[in-house]
C-alpha cells in the first residue's frame, strides 16, 4: 500500500512508518492538516491514516475537504480523543475508521488493508506468505501438497503473524491479539500455541519456505528461509 500519514507528533510517526515499512508498505508523512492536504491533493494514495489534533489544519477540517473535493480515498483516524462524540464526529465527516491511541501497529496495518482491499472489489479472504497459504474462510493453511486444519487460536496466531512477515510480535502483542487479554508472565500459552502450529507447517516446510522463529527474549516472527531480515 502507498500510505499517507498525518501526524504531528514524530515519535509516533516513526513509529508508524517503521512498522508499515517492515510489512511492506510505504509511507509519506505530513507533520500537519495543510501540508497533508497538499500531499493529498499532488498524489494517489491507497490509504490515509490521519491525527484529529494537528497544527495549521486540524483533521476534521482536513477530512472535510478532502470529502468534499470528491475524493474516496480510505481514510483511518488515528486519535487520542476517544470519546464516543469524537468517534461519530469523525465518521459523519468520511472517516472510514477509527483508531483510538494508543494502539498496535498491526492492527492499523490489518485495518487499513482492509479498507483498501474493500475499496478495490479485491478479496480478503486468503493470505500467503511465500509458498504458505491461510483460508480465512475455511481457516485451514495449506501449500503445493497439503493443508492442516487450524484451531481457533492456531489460526488467529498464524493470522496475526503472516500479516506482517519478518515484524518481530513480542509476547504481549501476541497474548492481546490473540486470546484478548493482558501480559501474564506466569502463562505460557504462546509458547505451546506457537508449537503447535510449527508442528503443523513442518511437513510442508521445504515446499512453502516459511517457518516462525522465535527471537530470544523478544518473541516470534514469521520468516523465509533465505531471508536475512
């Protein structure tokens, strides 16, 4: 995807950036509503991912105009004001959606392909990561000769993992997405979840090329074989 982010605040500019640049995608940054809506106006984007609370043009005004110059570009509010007004505000002017903060990256990234999958008729109903192929549908990854059927969190795990392949989830992202729930250091449940779908893909391994690493005291990413990331 060709992103445009409007965002004034540079940390989490970079943060953004850096996590759409490791699934793939690139980003444009504008630190603020006038030189976003330049940008809109200079280039096609697939997806705009857009702060309420900016200098010289706040978003609303930003997304307004954008609406009414005809444009039908997806548009994600990333925002800190999280108040049920601010949210129905934010879609009566055109949003598409909205992401309070704080938030996982990943999540951002699944929604805003999503949203330009939906706008282009496409089909999000596979994903493949090499040679490996997850049916959102059936729930079942399959490659060339064979397919595993998937557990509820066996396939919300691979998901989560093979929408972003080489990003790096720690634990605690993965306990969130996952099972819904906070960082317990006692439980484990990653671990074995994560084993068990290893088990799964290794009778395919040298036909798919994927495998899920586990990154000492981090946690677990999808890789390819080959691959130096």
């Amino acid at each position: 995807m060709k992103v445009l982010l409007v965002e004034d605040e540079q940390r989490i500019a970079d943060f953004v950036t850096k996590g759409f640049g490791a699934a793939g995608h690139q980003v444009t940054h504008a630190p603020d509503g006038e030189q976003g809506l330049q940008r809109i106006s200079g280039e096609h984007y697939d997806v705009v991912i857009l702060d309420l609370m900016l200098p010289v043009k706040d978003g609303i005004e930003v997304l307004q105009t954008l609406r009414q110059s005809g444009s039908s570009t997806p548009v994600v509010i990333l925002s800190a004001k999280v108040e049920l007004e601010d949210r129905l505000r934010g879609f009566e002017v055109g949003a598409d959606d909205y992401v309070p903060k704080p938030f996982f990256v990943e999540e951002l990234i699944a929604r805003a392909q999503v949203l330009v999958a939906r706008r282009d008729g496409t089909t999000a109903s596979n994903l493949q990561v090499g040679g490996l192929k997850l049916d959102r549908v059936k729930r079942e990854v399959s490659w060339d000769d064979g397919s595993a059927a998937l557990s509820t969190r066996e396939y919300r795990l691979l998901e989560l993992l093979m929408r972003s392949p080489d990003n790096i989830f720690s634990r605690q992202q993965i306990l969130r997405q996952v099972w819904d729930i906070g960082f317990d250091p006692q439980t484990n449940v990653v671990d074995v979840c994560v084993q068990r779908v290893k088990r799964k893909m290794e009778a395919g391994t040298e036909l798919h090329g994927v495998t899920i690493e586990s990154v000492r005291g981090v946690g677990y990413r999808m890789k390819l074989q080959g691959s130096d990331a």
